[in-house]
C-alpha cells in the first residue's frame, strides 16, 4: 500500500522546479495561496491548505495552468471568493476551476491518489454541479490529447515514477478511452 506523505511530493516538486522556475512548494497552515518571487524570498512559493495531499496537487494545478506573466502576481492575479459563495458566484469559481481540477485529476492518477472533484464550497451549501464535473473529464480527456506542457509532463512522469505507477493503472483513474495513449508516452508541448 502506498503512503502518502506531503513531504516526499515536497521533495519531488522542489528538486523538479525549484531551480528551473524559482518555485517551491510549501505545505502551509490555512488558506492556500501562491506567492511570487520577492526581496525576502528568491523562489515563488505555493503555499497549499493544512500540509494535504490533495491540495498539494491542487494548487499545482493551478500554477501549471498559469503563464509565466500570471506567475509574477500574488494568486495568479485572480479573485477568490471564499467558502459561502452565491450560486452565480459558484458557477464562476466553476468555470475558472476545470483546467485546475483536470491538472490535479491527472496528478493524483500518477501518484495513485484518488481524486475528488471539489466545488470548495460547504457553508454555500452546493457540490460540485454535474456540469462542472463533466466540463473537467472532458478538459482531462482534452489535455492527454494534445500532449501536456512541460511542467505538468515533468511532474507526471516523476510522481508514476516515484508512487511505481504503470501506465495501466494511470489511465484506469482517468476518464479515457481504452487505447489511448498513455500521458507519459505523449509529446511535451512548450512551458
């Protein structure tokens, strides 16, 4: 049975990143948030929710999505709307969230994590729509389709690396067709 430990994601995402993009990943105590680059600290850092597995993977959903302009700014110049939103508002933090949900979705199958679709709003009183689940397998499908930038090609081939992931066993946590090609035999598309 694997373990899970944030420590070793830690690990794996400095040794990969750290050097080639300044960034570090940092379990933090509360609300996750990236930081860029300043004078007190030469390396941006992603800071993920009370040291988890899955926010980990997560908030480096979310910096895979980021371009390099994006990745000067606090949160990717983004709004964030906490827990307890409106349902217009949580159809907006939806759509926003599928290319970051379907990163993390590829992550945790490379790692041999579960994934869980997450609408990040309890106290609104709503999961995660139909639609945005739908919108988030489809963006999943899409993204080993067309071969994965980089960053996330680095990441996935470390962590089916790491966890001892087969092929065959990341794609039966993804939402393809059997014979599709395997993320780690496509192409690396640019950063």
């Amino acid at each position: 049975m694997r373990q899970y430990q944030v420590e070793d994601l830690i690990r794996l995402f400095n040794s990969l990143f750290r050097d080639r993009y300044q960034t570090e990943l940092i379990a933090g105590d509360d609300e996750p948030v990236y930081l860029p680059a300043d004078a007190t600290h030469p390396c941006h850092r992603i800071l993920f929710a009370h040291g988890f597995f899955a926010s980990a993977l997560h908030e480096i959903g979310h910096w895979c999505v980021a371009g390099s302009a994006r990745r000067q700014l606090e949160d990717f110049g983004y709004w964030y709307k906490p827990d307890g939103r409106t349902p217009a508002e949580q159809i907006e933090f939806e759509r926003v969230e599928v290319r970051p949900q379907a990163y993390e979705w590829i992550f945790a199958a490379a790692a041999g994590h579960p994934f869980h679709f997450s609408a990040d709003n309890i106290s609104g009183g709503c999961g995660p729509s139909a639609s945005f689940k739908a919108n988030v397998r489809q963006e999943v499908r899409r993204l080993l389709a067309q071969g994965l930038n980089t960053r996330p090609q680095l990441l996935v081939e470390a962590l089916t690396a790491f966890y001892a992931v087969s092929p065959r066993e990341f794609e039966q946590q993804l939402p393809i067709h059997a014979g599709r090609k395997t993320v780690t035999k496509l192409s690396r598309q640019p950063a």
